[in-house]
C-alpha cells in the first residue's frame, strides 16, 4: 500500500464516499486524495460538498458537469432503442459510465495511483465503475473499500461517521440507499428490503421528485412533445436541448404521480433486489417515443428493434456501456430513427400517460386503407395472401388426412 501517494475518489458526499476518505487516509498510508464528483443532475445534493470533503481529509474536489453528455450520448440513444431493464428505466446504469470516464481524465490529469469508489461487494455499480476505469486506464488500480474493511452494515457505517466526526444529513431511521441524477432518484434498503412492505409514498420527505398518485391533482395536465428524427426537440411547442426537455418533463410528471417504479430486479451479481424508482420525466419521454414509432416505424424494423431492446439494456445495466457491441446497436438504433418525426400529446392524470393524439409527416398510418368505410384497397386480395400463408397448414393438415398427392 505505502506505492498509493494520491487516489481519485468517486465522491457523491453519502455516508458510504464521506467515510472513504478516512478511512483511506489510516488503511494507505495517508495519501492524497482528490474528491471527483459527477454533477448529473442531482442538484442539492452538490451544495456544500467542497467543503465537506475537504473537512474529512481530501485536498481538493472537483465537480464535473456531465448532464448534457450523459443525456446527449446515453440517455436519448438508450431511448431511442427503446431500452428497459426489467421495466426500469436505467437511472442509476445510465450515468455510471460517464462518472467513471470523468474520474479516469482527473486521475490521469493529476498523475494518481489508484481510483477508488464507495460501491459495496453486493451491487451493480461496482461492475459498471471498474469496466469503465478499465476500458480508459487498464492499467489504473482500483480501491473498493467495501470489498476490503471489516464494515458490515449501514449502521456500521454511521458509527465510523461519528467516530470521525463525519457530518452526515442521514439518521439511522432515514438511511435509505439513494441515488439521484436528472433522470432518476432510486431508493433502497430499511424496510422496502422486504417485498411484503408496500412503500410509503405518501409519507412526508420519501418521493423526492413529485407526489404519490393518490395527491396528484384531480384535473389532467396535457403535454405535447416534438420529436426529430427520434430526437426530442420541444415541448409545448417550446423548442430546448434534451437535458432542458427532461427537467421539463420532471416537473409535469412530478406534480401529477407519473413515473413510479416498484420491481425486485435480478442483479448482475446474482441476487435479487428490491427497489423503488422514481423517473417522472423519462416515464412520459419514453411513452412519447414509443407512441411516436407506432405510426412511422414498420412492423419488422420495430419488431426486429424491440428484441434488440432487451440485448441492449442488459449491455447498459451490466456496465457494458463502452464495448463495440453497444456501438453496433446504437448505430442500428438511430438509422430507425430516420422517420421518427412528429408530434405526441399526452395527458397526464395520476400516475397514468394516457395518449392524446399522434401525427408525423412520415406516418405509415393511412386511413384510407384502414377505414371501416369505402376505400381503394380490395378485399377480394386477401384469398390469394391467406391461400399462401397457410399453405404449410394445408399440406400438414392433408398428410395427417392420407389425402397429400
């Protein structure tokens, strides 16, 4: 350990990344350590940070503003292919592989000997933090305290914070494990560690993003979204960047229950876990999106595009993020996006997205040939096509009957 002079440390300034930084200072030797921090849009959760991580021991913080480029490369291409994990919708896996880039640019900027990161032996982000620093600095060593001191618990944790005099803003009572970016805000842990619990959604301080669907309001809010080339570029005919349209979306959602998520998922390190979700703005763009492709994406492309979906969000929750794979299927991704183009209205009425409309200048929709009245398409094709589709029937159906000539 006495090699270790100077480590980057994924930092977020929660109970596990506060007490790293001790703990790293007596287990290596007292070295270095520089607190990276990923903005990603967790917003008041980076107030005050530089000064607490400099108070617990690290020479420096930096923050890196990483929103746009995780909305821009991840987030809208993994919408784009339809991409869900188990029916979640990525939060937490989405921002991990831009963090980890990030960290692997100041620690080779700063000339450091290891990275270090918070994530526990049990969990998917330590997966997705190390293939990432691996993918940039194969050669960086990484420090996992969870898989190397003698801390067993969160309770543990809390007393390490008191014996260090690390400022903490949790309680025993409110520990849950969160965490929060401009997508997303995930919680886990006390009692939604036991499925039988429902979660408490309408106690005061637990949803953070919006309310429980049981005090959204009584009136409907309508939304209308604009999408290019499977790009969403406006809402409420307000044209913005990405980033802007999910902030948007967020507080629409937030205020009328939209986007709650309770799953037991299947980890990649093999247990199952109990989560709670919160993905008001993602929710709404997602439902959008697939409204959207409904009327301008034929019927293999999207079928073809939906069992690619499950392929690609297994990439993304198990940190494969940056692996050539993942680029093929981006790259299949956004040429069905080429007439994904027009506009969806949805209204939004506690906690359900109900589509309002649909139109696109690219629509494969006609209602000439599809309406119940008088059109140019003849019936009468229909014979040919359903004599030939069920040929195979017929000949097995004529063997079992001893009549097959």
């Amino acid at each position: 350990m006495s090699e270790i002079k100077k480590v980057v440390l994924a930092y977020s300034g929660g109970l596990d990344t506060s007490i790293i930084i001790p703990w790293l200072k007596e287990h290596y030797n007292n070295p270095e350590i520089i607190a990276v921090a990923g903005d990603v849009g967790q917003n008041d959760e980076l107030e005050g940070l530089e000064e607490k991580a400099i108070k617990t021991g690290a020479s420096k913080l930096y923050v890196l503003d990483l929103v746009d480029e995780m909305v821009d490369d991840v987030i809208i291409p993994s919408m784009m292919m339809g991409a869900k994990y188990e029916d979640y919708l990525l939060g937490t896996a989405f921002a991990r592989p831009i963090i980890a880039k990030g960290l692997v640019e100041i620690a080779k900027k700063e000339g450091a000997d290891a990275i270090a990161h918070g994530c526990t032996g049990k969990g998917n982000d330590q997966i997705r933090f190390e293939l990432a620093i691996k993918r940039f600095a194969p050669e960086m060593k990484i420090i996992a305290p969870w898989r190397e001191w003698d801390i067993k618990s969160r309770n543990e944790e809390i007393d390490y914070a008191e014996a260090h005099n690390v400022p903490l803003k949790i309680s025993r009572e409110t520990s849950y494990s969160k965490d929060k970016n401009l997508w997303h805000l995930s919680h886990e842990g006390l009692d939604l560690e036991d499925p039988a619990s429902e979660p408490q959604y309408d106690k005061p301080g637990f949803l953070e993003m919006g309310v429980s669907p049981a005090m959204a309001p009584d009136e409907a809010t309508y939304v209308t979204i604009d999408f290019e080339k499977g790009w969403p570029v406006a809402v409420d005919g307000e044209k913005m960047k990405a980033s802007d349209i999910i902030r948007k979306l967020n507080d629409l959602g937030g205020k009328n229950g939209i986007g709650l998520l309770d799953i037991v998922e299947n980890r990649m390190t093999g247990m199952k876990d109990r989560g709670v979700y919160e993905t008001p703005g993602g929710a709404i763009l997602y439902r959008a999106h697939e409204v959207l492709e409904m009327i301008t994406i034929d019927k293999d492309t999207k079928h073809m595009k939906q069992k690619l979906a499950v392929d690609f969000a297994d990439l993304v929750y198990n940190g494969k993020w940056f692996t050539p794979v993942r680029e093929a299927l981006s790259a299949f991704a956004a040429e069905t996006q080429k007439y994904v183009t027009g506009q969806v209205k949805l209204k939004l009425y506690k906690g359900n997205i109900i589509t309002s409309g649909v139109t696109s200048p690219d629509t494969l929709y006609s209602e000439d040939i599809v309406t119940f009245q008088e059109s140019d398409y003849n019936q009468n094709d229909a014979t040919g096509f359903i004599n030939l589709w069920g040929l195979p029937d017929t000949i097995l159906a004529l063997r079992d009957q001893g009549k097959l000539k």
